[in-house]
C-alpha cells in the first residue's frame, strides 16, 4: 500500500470515527410521540371497555381511536359488527377517555377487535 492510499484511508476511517456517533447520538436524543404517550384499556363492566391515552409530552396532542365491536362472533347467521371511534386533544400532561359498548348487542355474545390509536403533535 502506498503511503498517500494509507494516509486517505486513515483519514477517511477519523472522520467516520468522529461523524457516525455524533449523527447516531443525534438521533437518539430526539424524542417522539411514542415515548411520552401511552394506550391503557380497562373493563368499566360486563359490556363497558374504557380506553384511555395518556399524554406525558410537553406538546398538546391530537389523538384517535378506533375499535369494532361484533355480536355474536361465532354465530354464522346473527353475527354484526359496529366501528367505533373517537377523537381526542389532549394538553401536555394531560389524559383523555373513549368507551366502547357492547350493549347494541343485546344478550349475544360479544368482542372487540381492531383496536388501534394514533397520536400526533396538536396543529395550533
């Protein structure tokens, strides 16, 4: 190896060296939604399911949840299913609650599935 290839080798390996943990510590310092909002559901009673988010960002966030409920899931013939939704803004630190409710379906058996959320930074 010549010395001049070496020498722009040895630099070229410095530099990286310096660059790529500064870049990486960069991007680890940031901090997303993901890290100060969280989901929690609890059973308000036998056809009641409250889901909460809680908002721990400095920032006020708009939040969405969405679920299903289906009567009768096993049932061929009576099974139904109804979306359910709700928005949410939340300020810094604070928390916000939706209820998902089976009562629609009467004295049929029930579940909730498709749950989902999302939060993003509150636009005004």
């Amino acid at each position: 190896m010549r010395p001049t290839t070496w020498m722009r080798w040895a630099t070229c390996a410095l530099a990286m060296m310096i660059v790529v943990p500064a870049a990486l510590a960069d991007r680890s310092s940031k901090k997303s939604l993901a890290d100060c909002t969280s989901f929690d559901q609890v059973d308000k009673d036998e056809d009641t399911v409250e889901f909460t988010i809680h908002n721990s960002c400095t920032v006020p966030v708009d939040c969405a949840m969405s679920w299903r409920v289906v009567c009768a899931p096993d049932s061929k013939k009576r099974r139904s299913s109804h979306p359910g939704s709700a928005k949410l803004a939340l300020t810094n630190a604070g928390m916000g609650s939706a209820q998902a409710t089976a009562a629609v379906c009467g004295d049929d058996s029930w579940t909730i599935d498709s749950i989902s959320w999302s939060c993003e930074p509150n636009k005004d």
